[in-house]
C-alpha cells in the first residue's frame, strides 16, 4: 500500500512584533499582576505576593531579554556566514 502525505496550504507568515524587549517586559508584567490579584483575591499576603511578583518580573524579563539578544546574534552570525 503506498504511503500519502497530507499537505496543508501553508500558513502565511506572522507579522513579528517592532518591540519584542517592549513586549516581554509587558507580558510579565502583567503575570506579576495576577500574581498580586490572585493573593488579594484569596486573601493571601499581598506583601508577600508583591515581593514574589517583582523577583518573577525581573527574573523572567531578564530571560527573555538574554534568549531575543541571543536570537538576533544568531541571525546575525548567520547572515555572515558565506
């Protein structure tokens, strides 16, 4: 019996954000936020919740902004490369 492979249209491509450092400090930003909102909602320390929250911001921004630098380094190192 002979093997088919289906086939897709492609999907066309993702217009890729101008901001990406913008974005990911945004986007945690806001997960620091449900962070505290979860901790007041159930009554946690909200103290507690805003340490946490802030030590996950600038943690999680930190990582997205060292794997962006890392991926453009690379693309850059590939557009070079013969």
């Amino acid at each position: 019996m002979a093997r088919r492979i289906l086939r897709w249209p492609s999907a066309p491509p993702v217009a890729r954000s101008g901001h990406p450092y913008r974005d990911a400090a945004l986007l945690h930003a806001a997960l620091a936020g449900l962070i505290v909102a979860f901790a007041w909602l159930s009554g946690g320390s909200t103290g507690k919740a805003l340490v946490v929250a802030l030590a996950y911001l600038v943690a999680a921004t930190a990582w997205s902004w060292f794997r962006l630098h890392q991926r453009r380094r690379r693309a850059a190192a590939a557009e070079h490369e013969p």
